[in-house]
C-alpha cells in the first residue's frame, strides 16, 4: 500500500507531465526584477525596495541571491 506522500509525489509528476502543475507565480515580473537589482547597487536600503515593490525583505534578498 502506498503512502500518502508517495500517491501525492506521483499525482505531481503525472500533472507536471500534462504542464499543469507549473508552481508558485512569480512576486516581481522580469522588468521588476532588473530594476529592484540596479537599485540595491546603487545603494537603496533593503527595506525601502521592499516596500516599494510590495514584497517582503526576505523576497527582495532571493531576487538579489539570483
């Protein structure tokens, strides 16, 4: 007998196979990515980008790592 997770790895594999599963949407588009990055080099603080692009700091720190 399988286990739940076993059943549920598997139901992922079968749907990201069909492309439906394509997981979470992007916070920051292309464009908004760019811009977050050239203005972190260019000095802003950390917590002033994240508020203006409505995300957190953490996220702002993941976009930044790559």
């Amino acid at each position: 007998m399988q286990s739940s997770i076993e059943r549920q790895r598997e139901g992922i594999a079968i749907a990201k196979a069909k492309g439906l599963y394509k997981g979470r949407k992007r916070s920051l588009s292309t464009a908004q990515a760019n811009d977050l990055r050239k203005r972190a080099l260019a000095g802003e603080a950390k917590a002033d980008l994240a508020t203006a692009f409505g995300v957190s700091r953490e996220t702002v720190y993941a976009y930044l790592r790559g």
